[in-house]
C-alpha cells in the first residue's frame, strides 16, 4: 500500500464558526495505481487532495505514505519528506520564468545535490518520454499551455517520488493538449510504475485512470474501477455517476 488515509476530517474557522469539508474519509492507494478524484463544487476534493499532499494538515486522521505517518511529522521533517518523496502538478503550472524548461525540471534534483551526470541523464529520459526535449533551452514564455504543463509534468517526476499530487493538470488547456498530457502521464504510470492521485472535474481526464473516488459532502459517495473495461465504456460509467451528483464543476 502507498497511501492509506483514515478517517480523514478537516475543519476551518473557530469554535464559534467552524465548517468542516471532510467528514471522516477513508481512502487507500496501491502502489502504481493512477486514480482520481471527483466531486461537486465543494464536495472537499481540493480540500482532500490539499491533505493527502502534506499542503495542509488535518484536523483529526491519519495519513501514512509508504510506511510514513505524516500527521505525525513536524514542520522540518514533512518539508524533507515532501522534497524526497512527493510529486506536484498544478494547473498554473508554477515554472520559473528566470529558468529554461531544462533548469526548471531539474530543480528538484539540483535541491538534492544528485551529480551533474546523473541529472542529464534522466532529464533525457523523462524529457523524451514527455516529448519536450527539443525545447529544453526555451523559456516558459516561449511555451505553450500543453508544453507548460509538460514541462510541470517532467519536474514531477524526475526525482522518482514515491506519489505525484495532481491538481486539475489539465484545466487550462485546450483539448488537444489535454489528451497529450494524459496520455503522458498514462505512459509514465505504466512505464515507471508511478502512483498517481489526480483531482479533475473533468470526466474525460478522470476516464485515463484506473479507478475514480466520487466526494460529496465531504464523505465518499462511491468509487469506479475500471477494470477490464475500455476507457470509452469507462468514460460513460463515470459520466453517469457524475449526472446522479447533480455535475461536476471546478471547485474554488
């Protein structure tokens, strides 16, 4: 088991107006496995992601990644496990524009002191596998939004981490670009056996995972594998449970 998250419940404001957006979840992640998670404008899937990531504590839960409690960890030790072990994918991208497409998505391995040698190499690797390359010696003005989050894409995974965190990768792009990025991100699965928990509104997005987490109200609603199942048929599934949640819109 990668991820196992218990009784999950996060609360904002004080004792005289609280709110609470998660209500005690449960989820589980195996090694390898890509899923998403969808839910209705504020069902609490940003929320969840935000603490399964480490980017926000819980209010009460438990959250261990490969054998690691989190809840558990003071601000210095999570920050380290962050850097060593966790991916990120935003939807603004988050490059730095100073940087070229190859120093940004060697940033994580630069933190990490991984030799000059070392570093090339895999740049080549995942750079290829994401097919950006070619552009390595551009500026993230001189992109466009699919090779943005290419670029975002290649940062994430170039250290290896033992999950990667995506939040609404594809929202900002066109559909074209969108369907690249996923099929990316498939094949990096695939071939890396990375672990992959993505936050999307987006059926279409969703339906390039193997299993999809349904929220409402801040608790699970139910969940989809697909199975044997083509994405076609597994796109339908999940549309029709999407219709029985009222739709999905982007969360704020």
């Amino acid at each position: 088991m990668m991820l196992e998250a218990t009784k999950i419940h996060k609360s904002f404001g004080n004792k005289f107006n609280k709110q609470e957006v998660l209500k005690g979840i449960d989820i589980n992640v195996e090694k390898g496995e890509f899923i998403s998670i969808m839910g209705a404008s504020g069902s609490g899937k940003t929320t969840l992601l935000n603490v399964l990531s480490s980017i926000d504590r819980v209010s009460r839960g438990s959250i261990v990644i490969q054998g690691q409690e989190l809840t558990a960890m003071k601000d210095k030790q999570l920050a380290a496990f962050r850097k060593n072990h966790l991916g990120f994918i935003f939807q603004e991208y988050n490059l730095l524009d100073t940087l070229t497409v190859k120093e940004n998505i060697l940033l994580p391995l630069s933190i990490n002191h991984v030799s000059k040698k070392t570093a090339n190499r895999t740049f080549k690797e995942v750079a290829d596998e994401l097919g950006i390359y070619d552009i390595q010696n551009k500026y993230p003005h001189e992109l466009s939004g699919g090779q943005k989050q290419r670029t975002s894409a290649a940062r994430a995974f170039i250290h290896e981490p033992s999950i990667i965190f995506a939040d609404e990768p594809t929202g900002a792009l066109d559909s074209k670009s969108a369907s690249d990025l996923l099929n990316k991100l498939n094949t990096l699965n695939e071939t890396r056996d990375s672990t992959i928990v993505m936050v999307t509104h987006d059926p279409v997005a969703a339906s390039y995972s193997g299993r999809v987490i349904f929220i409402k109200d801040g608790q699970m609603y139910t969940q989809l594998n697909q199975g044997d199942e083509t994405r076609k048929t597994f796109l339908k599934d999940i549309m029709k449970t999407q219709g029985v949640l009222g739709g999905v819109q982007d969360e704020h």
